[in-house]
C-alpha cells in the first residue's frame, strides 16, 4: 500500500500503527515508501488535479 499510495498518489504522508505494525515491519514499509516515486502517468495526475480543485473550494 504504502508504495501505491506513492507511486499513484503522490502521497507525502505515511501513518503506520505502533499497536498493530511491529518494528521490522514498520521499517520495511518505511523503506518502500521513501524509496518509491511519482509515477506521474497521466491518469494519476488529473486524479491529483481533481483532488486540488476540491481542496481549493473548500
């Protein structure tokens, strides 16, 4: 998740469980999701566009 939630999101923020995610695992998570890129296909980015319009009525 945490690399799709990059590669398709762009997402800049990551929120693990420390109830539910023990430390070895937290830290592969971790790994991928600083290691992944914006894909940016162009699918993804009007979905971002969409997301930016939305925020700016608000």
């Amino acid at each position: 998740m945490a690399q799709a939630a990059r590669k398709d999101d762009d997402v800049n923020v990551l929120s693990l469980s420390a109830d539910l995610t023990d430390a070895a695992t937290a830290k592969r998570i971790v790994k991928v999701f600083l290691e992944t890129s914006f894909s940016g296909e162009e699918r993804h980015k009007r979905r971002i566009e969409k997301i930016k319009k939305i925020e700016k009525a608000l």
